[in-house]
C-alpha cells in the first residue's frame, strides 16, 4: 500500500483480512503508522468512536522503501493511495520499477494540467500493469467490514481479477474497463458533492436536492462520453453509486466543503479546519479548464467553481435557476 491516509489505511486493514488472512499487506508511508490500534484511521474521520475489534494486524506491517523494494517480486501487487493533486510529485521522487503492477485507488483530475490519474501512472508504469478502482466507498464502513461494491477497471481483466482475489468477502468487486469514464465519474461526483452540501446547508429541501443530483449525474455522462467515457459507467456504482453517496453524508470531505461554503465561510479556513484533502476543491477547476477546451456545457461545475473562487453562493443558484 502506497499511502498511509484514511482511504489507503482502510483498504490495507480489508486486503489483509482477504483470502482468508493469508494477504501479507506492507504500507509505504512517510508517517509513522499504529496500525495495531488504527489511531491514524480513526483520529481522521467524523466518527471517534470507531470499533476496532475485529481488525486482525498480524499480516499488516509498516515499512520503508528500502524495504518496500527488497519485498517486491514477481507476484506483487501494489495499491497506491496519494491525493491526486500530490500524485505526479510522489511518483517523480519514489522512483519505483516500470514493471511494477499497480491498483490505483485515488479520484482526481490534476489541477493545471488537466491529467486523469491513468495520464500520469502510464508515464511510470506499464500501460497494462495498472488497474483502477472505482465505486461508492467510505472509509469508515469498509474498516467496519460493512457490505461495499466497487468496480475495477484495465485494460488487464486478468491482473483486475487478481485484485479482486485479494479483497475479503465484504466488498464484491465488478470487473470493467472503461477507464476513462470510472476515473471521470471518480472526479466529477466529487464537484457535485460539493454542490449537495452547499443545497442542504441552504436548506433547499429534497426537491432542489433531487433535481440537482439528477442534473449532477447528467452533467457528469455528458463530460465523460465527451472525453470517450461510456455511459453504463455512469449509471452504475463508479457514477451514479458514488454520486449519490458522496453528496449526501457528513462523511464526505467534499459534501462538508460545500456545508460549511453555504454557512458564508472562507475556503482556505474550511480546508484548513477540514485537515484533511477534498479532491473536489482541485478537480472542479480543472473540469471547467478542460469544458471550456471542448465547449462542453457544465453549468453545475462551473457554479461550484465560482463559488470556490469567492462568489456568494445565493448568486450562484440564482444563475443556475436561470440556465435553459
């Protein structure tokens, strides 16, 4: 596991619980890690009272890159957890193996650039060594063991279902491989998250609630099929699944940004109060970089975007009201 935030940390705590307890699970990161109580998982999520019961660490260990290369073989799969604003930085100064065999589990579009995850990882590994996850998952439920479904996608259905193997019965994994579409859908949900909390910080009610997630989901096919996207993806958990969970739970970063926007507060004291990175706040420009280059029409997107620049929100959902 390369990555020690929540998400990498829940991940690592489930592949160890699959196939049977027999997974050995090594997390490369720069913080030092209690993975025998979890602290570092728990400390960083809504929810302090986490039970850790039935998390097994005999088979989990922290290690070092020096470590970490001295490990690797031909049957080792790697899993890559790093903010998708970070991942091109990280991957630059790690210096791993071409040939190394990667499941990328981070939703991002880079800020700047415009990069989707799979732009940046084909530059250092293996086009068909990599594979990528994609689906409506908190943290929190998958260390609690709570039943999941996810997807994932390459261009390699045979390492994806060696992935799969690997994860313990409580998540079902679904083999694709529109890539594309699951990393856009990954992206783009996390926008319109932002957009759910700042509608039930207004408290506009479940009509305007609806009516948004269901001009979100549209707005996120017609970007996606655009840029070669296929739209079963986005009527399924990589879209619509993760969509609706992620606009509508204080578990979301993203659906918390958007709370704390409607309350009239500042970015940057959001994101530092949030300690923690909403990939949204990064991909919602970027997705109106890249709509503008394509004349593609986002007006959800491009709203939310403003508003991350400093309109008032009221503004915005008058501009939004007014759109045909």
């Amino acid at each position: 596991m390369l990555g020690g935030g929540a998400w990498g940390l829940a991940l690592a705590h489930s592949f160890a619980k699959g196939s049977d307890g027999r997974n050995e699970v090594y997390v490369l990161s720069r913080r030092k890690l209690d993975l025998s109580v979890n602290l570092s998982i728990s400390s960083s999520l809504e929810d302090k009272d986490i039970s850790t019961k039935n998390i097994s660490t005999g088979n989990l260990f922290q290690i070092d890159k020096e470590e970490f290369l001295k490990k690797l073989d031909s049957k080792s799969l790697c899993v890559i957890s790093i903010a998708s604003a970070f991942m091109r930085e990280y991957l630059e100064k790690m210096h791993f193996p071409k040939d190394l065999k990667v499941l990328c589990v981070s939703k991002g579009i880079e800020q700047g650039s415009g990069a989707l995850m799979s732009d940046i990882l084909e530059l250092y590994f293996e086009k068909d060594n990599i594979c990528y996850l994609a689906g409506p998952t908190f943290a929190k439920e998958v260390l609690q063991g709570l039943p999941c479904a996810v997807s994932i996608n390459s261009h390699n259905k045979t390492l994806a279902k060696r992935y799969a193997d690997c994860l313990p019965d409580f998540i079902k994994p679904y083999i694709k491989h529109d890539i594309i579409g699951a990393e856009i859908a990954g992206a783009y949900k996390n926008v319109i998250a932002i957009a759910g909390g700042i509608s039930d910080g207004l408290r506009l009610g479940s009509n305007a609630k609806a009516s948004l997630l269901a001009r979100g989901l549209v707005e996120m096919a017609r970007f996606g099929k655009a840029l070669g996207g296929k739209n079963e993806t986005f009527l399924g958990l990589a879209g619509s699944g993760d969509l609706f969970l992620t606009s509508s739970s204080t578990m979301s970063r993203n659906y918390r940004v958007g709370l704390a926007l409607a309350k009239g507060d500042k970015l940057d004291s959001i994101l530092k109060d949030l300690g923690e990175v909403a990939e949204g706040v990064y991909s919602t420009k970027s997705i109106c970089e890249i709509a503008a280059k394509h004349n593609l029409h986002v007006p959800i997107a491009t709203e939310v975007n403003h508003i991350l620049e400093g309109r008032d929100v009221l503004s915005s959902l008058k501009n939004l009201l007014k759109r045909g």
